[in-house]
C-alpha cells in the first residue's frame, strides 16, 4: 500500500443553491474505499457531467462531488492483483463520476469490477475521445449487427446524428459498408456529416409527427439516440424484419406508438445501456474500437481542454452548443 498522495481535481460545490466547480488541492484518503487507485491521464465530457456539474440530483445526490463518468489511466494499486498495478484501465459508467468522485480528478478508487484493460496498442487519450458516448454508439451498432443487419439489406437511418452518440454510429456504420442516412437539426453540420461517412443528411422533419400508423418502410434499420415522437415515427418507417437501436431520450422519454411496426413488419426495438452492462460487453466494444472500428475522423477532430477549461465546456453542452468529441488530459 503506498502512502496517501496530494492531487489536482475539478471538485463542484453547493453554496446557497448555487453549483460552482473549480480545482482543489485533494488527498487519495479523500476518495472513496475501493481496490483500485487509479492515476487519471484522461476523461471525456458528457452531457451527464454537465448535469452533475449543474447540481442535479438525478445524477449527483451530494456534494463537494468531482464529477467525470469516464476515466482512463494507471493502476497505482490494486488489492485484488486484477487489474495489476503499472496496467492501463479503462473506467466507464457504474456509478463513476454521478456519486463516485470521478474522471476530472487526477486519481479515481474503483471496485476491480469496473475495469476494463486497455486494449494492447492502444492509450488513454484515445479511449477517451471515444468515453461513453463512443461506447455507446459501438453497443447500438453491436446490437444491429447481433440482429442481423447487413449493409445489403438497405439504408441505415442515424438520429441526433450530429451529437456526440450519434456522429460515431454514423462513421462506424459508414465504416462498416452501410448506407447512411443521417437526420440532423442542425444544417451547418450537413458537411460534416458527410465527411464522417453519410450519403445522405436529412432535417429533423424526416421524423416529425404523421398521423398514419404506419409509413412507407424507408430505413432497414436505425440507431436512435433521440426517443420520444422522433423515435415512434422511426418505427415506423423501418423495413420488415429491420432493427432500432434505442439509447437516448434528448426529444423526451416518452414512447408513444402503436404495436402495428411490430406485429405487421416484425421490427425489433433494442434497448441499449452503456452503464450497468457486465463489464466483458464493454471490453468487447474497446477491443474493436481499438482494431477495426476505428474511427480516424473522430480520433481526428477531438478536442482536447484542460481542467481550467471545464466551466465553458461543460455550459456548452446545457446550452446544446456543445459538437465533437471533447477530452480532458490531466498532463
Ligand atoms: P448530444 O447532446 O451530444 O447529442 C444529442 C443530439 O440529439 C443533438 O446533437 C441533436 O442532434 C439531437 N437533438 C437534441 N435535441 C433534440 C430534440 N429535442 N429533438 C430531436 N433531436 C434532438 O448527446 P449524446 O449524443 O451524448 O447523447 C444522446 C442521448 O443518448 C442522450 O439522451 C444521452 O442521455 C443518451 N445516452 C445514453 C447512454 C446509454 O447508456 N443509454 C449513454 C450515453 C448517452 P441534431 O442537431 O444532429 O439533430
């Protein structure tokens, strides 16, 4: 057991209602009991940081909180030998970062259980440009694929595509041969989405509200990272025997369709959660963004900030003014 030891950390505090992050001088006997220290090298931003930075219960019930869902870095020590000290981890979800002291400290203690190795060849500030949001985007292509989907059986459809989900689902899928659609809000970013790999950017009014229960079947399958209305009036313009990928609820959490996608064109509606999944489904997604997957042109327009930096970036992503892949390196 090495001696406790004074780092850097961006730690958020409540004074009169108001939430206020900024960096403190901490102690590793400060941080939580656990079997693993680990020194960060790198996190990820995320909209849920944003929250837990704002003070919001949901995500961070008290504070002084650091918050950071994603962190990567060294084993500095491990009570259970697995991961071994001097190994690179990977730390995503569980309860890191909401009330867990998280990724925008330069040292996190985790259960062993929430490790994941670093894939041979691979760093930290590359896991990272990816965080949960990467991961997310590899769980909902797994998922299509696990289903079944092929680039022959026609058009992929990518919601909220412009965000931070959805821009790696849209080069991973274009990567993987499929024929992307992407549907964005945002026509400034049509270019872009182009440059990731779509063949084709539609407006946000390719999934406004119609009052058929059922549409023409446009898509063979999707990933949807907004829910609500946008996600009902997806299903039902899937082909038969096509796949939605569901996983975010930026357009509301309510779902509200018929069962008509299902029973007449046998669509699968696939629930996916990047948080409490067993930790072999996370390494299976790091290990190919690592190898095939690999997606150049995210890696190549992250962003990197540092801690002084978190403020701005972070109210960016409340105000929705928040694009690309941003990533915070502790160096
Ligand atoms: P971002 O804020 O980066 O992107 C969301 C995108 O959705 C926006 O860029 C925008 O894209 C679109 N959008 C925003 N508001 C609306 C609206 N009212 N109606 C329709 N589209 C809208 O978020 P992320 O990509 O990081 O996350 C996407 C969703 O996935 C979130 O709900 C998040 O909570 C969830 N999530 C879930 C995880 C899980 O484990 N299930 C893990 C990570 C995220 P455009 O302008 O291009 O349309």
């Amino acid at each position: 057991m090495t001696s406790d030891v004074e780092f850097k950390a961006w730690r958020v505090e409540e004074l009169d209602g108001n939430y206020k992050g900024t960096e403190q001088t901490l102690s590793t006997a400060d941080l939580p009991a656990g079997e693993v220290l680990i020194k960060v090298s790198h996190s990820s931003l995320n909209y849920k940081d944003a929250l837990s930075a704002s003070g919001n219960k949901g995500v961070s019930r008290s504070f002084p909180h650091t918050p950071g869902i994603d962190a990567a870095g060294e084993v500095v020590e491990s009570a259970t030998g697995t991961p071994a000290v001097g190994s690179q981890v990977i730390v995503t979800g569980y309860d890191l970062g909401m009330n867990t002291a998280g990724g925008f400290g330069e040292y996190i203690r985790v259960p062993a259980a929430w490790c994941v190795p670093m894939p041979s060849g691979w760093g930290a500030q590359a896991a990272m440009i990816y965080g949960t949001a990467g991961l997310t985007a590899g769980l909902c292509v797994q998922k299509l694929l696990t289903m079944g989907a092929r680039p022959e059986q026609g058009r992929v459809a990518v919601s909220g595509a412009s965000g931070a989900v959805g821009s790696v689902a849209v080069e991973l899928l274009a990567k993987l041969g499929f024929d992307v659609v992407a549907i964005s809000g945002k026509a400034d970013h049509a270019e872009s989405l182009k440059a990731l790999g779509a063949t084709q950017v539609l407006g946000r009014d390719a999934l406004a509200e119609d009052r058929k229960p059922m549409l023409k079947p446009a898509f063979a399958n999707a990933v949807d990272t907004v829910g609500g209305l946008p996600l009902a009036e997806l299903l039902k313009q899937i082909k038969p025997g096509g796949s939605v990928s569901c996983c975010g609820l930026v357009a509301g959490p309510q779902l509200q369709t018929t069962v008509l996608p299902f029973i007449l064109r046998g669509v699968n509606l696939l629930g996916v959660d990047s948080v409490e999944i067993p930790l072999a489904d996370k390494e299976a997604v790091w290990e190919k963004f690592a190898g095939d997957w690999k997606c150049e042109k995210t890696e190549a327009s992250a962003k990197r900030i540092g801690r002084a930096d978190l403020e701005r970036a972070l109210n960016a992503f409340l105000k929705g003014e928040s694009s690309g892949k941003i990533i915070l390196d502790h160096a």
